[in-house]
C-alpha cells in the first residue's frame, strides 16, 4: 500500500487536465505514457477526484467519438479505463461482428484472459493512433476480472465485439497498441476503409492487400 504522499504526483496531474472544461487532450503514438505499464489504482485520487476523472474520460470518449478510453491516452498513467458502445450498425454487421450496444462502465485493474481456443479478426482502429485500421485477431470470448469505479468487483465473460473492446482497453494499460498485435499488411487510411473496406469480413482486403486473415 502507498502512502498518501505517494499518491500526489498523479492527484496533482490529473487536477491540471481537469483545470479546464471540455474534451481532455489525447495523446498519440510516440508519448511514452502510451508504452508503459500503468499502475495498479490503489487510492491515489480520492473518491470525488476520480469521479471527476471519470467523468472526464466519458466525455473526451465521446467527443473523439470512440467507444473505450484508456487513462493513458490522457496521459494518466493508472489502470483505469472507459467503455460505452451504442452499435449504431447494420443487422448484417451486428450478426457478423457480434457487435450489441454496451452500456457505459468503468474498469478498474482489469485482466483478461481467454476464453475458449476461437479467435475472431476483423479491422480495428485506435484514438491514439488516429487516421488508421489494421486487422488484428483476438480471442472470440474473454474473462475480464477487476473493479468498478466503487470498488465492486467485476468478474465477467464478455464475447463478440464487446470482448475485442475491453482487450484493447486492457492492453493499453500494459503499454500495448493494438498495431502491435496486428496484420501489419491490413494497415489502412480511415478513407480507403470508407471507399474500399466497409464489407462486415476483411477477407475482401486480404485478398487485395496480400495478407491472409489471421485465426
């Protein structure tokens, strides 16, 4: 356990970025913070100030828009992470991608692991990484274990896309990009996924790109 003045370099960084209102800044590929393991949170912001930060977080991910926030794209380096997914998608993309509406939730130190030998690969993009997609697989279905922002316990199996969410989330805490789990071939412009890769599946891209679709 650390003591209250170990806890006040982050206290005091994350009071300056919500000095002011608005969306907080994101950071980019490049920034460190992006590259290191985050702490375990153990109390070094106070209830109030972490409900702030939360709150903070909710905001700048739906500005962006995205639908997970890590504390280290603001530059924060503490486990914890925001996801909200409203899956404002077709029934064919629905049904391909198991991509189903996520509420807003907190994690706190999550973990993963795998649930099951299936994976699933489809593109995926980054706010940190703005502009790109590439395909990455992940495993189909996860156990993500941590806490709330209350400090409940999660204990929960998430599948489909939901699961691809909070492994990206979870890997930024560890100082992983999902490039570096990606097909790096698959590596796209956001205006070729909107003039060529819009299809559910990236067999189409792999065909023209000359990658096979990762298992």
């Amino acid at each position: 356990m650390a003591s209250p003045n170990d806890h006040a370099p982050l206290a005091e960084l994350v009071e300056q970025l919500l000095a002011t209102d608005g969306p907080l800044p994101i950071v980019a590929a490049g920034e460190p913070v992006l590259r290191r393991a985050c702490e375990r949170y153990d109390g070094q912001l106070p209830p109030a100030l972490l409900s702030r930060f939360v709150a903070a977080l909710r905001l700048t991910m739906h500005a962006a828009p995205g639908v997970g926030l890590a504390a280290p794209q603001v530059g924060v380096p503490l486990r914890v992470a925001v996801i909200e997914d409203p899956a404002p998608v077709t029934e064919e993309v629905r049904l391909t991608r198991g991509r189903v509406p996520q509420p807003f939730r907190v994690l706190v130190n999550p973990s993963y692991e795998a649930v099951g030998p299936a994976r699933a690969a489809f593109f995926e993009g980054c706010l940190s990484v703005p502009g790109w997609q590439a395909v990455v697989s992940r495993p189909a279905a996860v156990r993500l274990t941590g806490e709330d922002e209350h400090g409940r316990g999660i204990d929960e199996v998430f599948s489909g896309w939901p699961a691809r969410i909070v492994q990206h989330e979870t890997d930024h805490l560890d100082g992983t990009l999902y490039l570096d789990r990606a097909e790096l071939r698959s590596l796209s412009s956001n205006q070729a996924m909107a003039e060529r890769w819009t299809q559910p599946t990236p067999e189409e891209a792999a065909a023209a790109l000359g990658f096979e679709v990762p298992r």
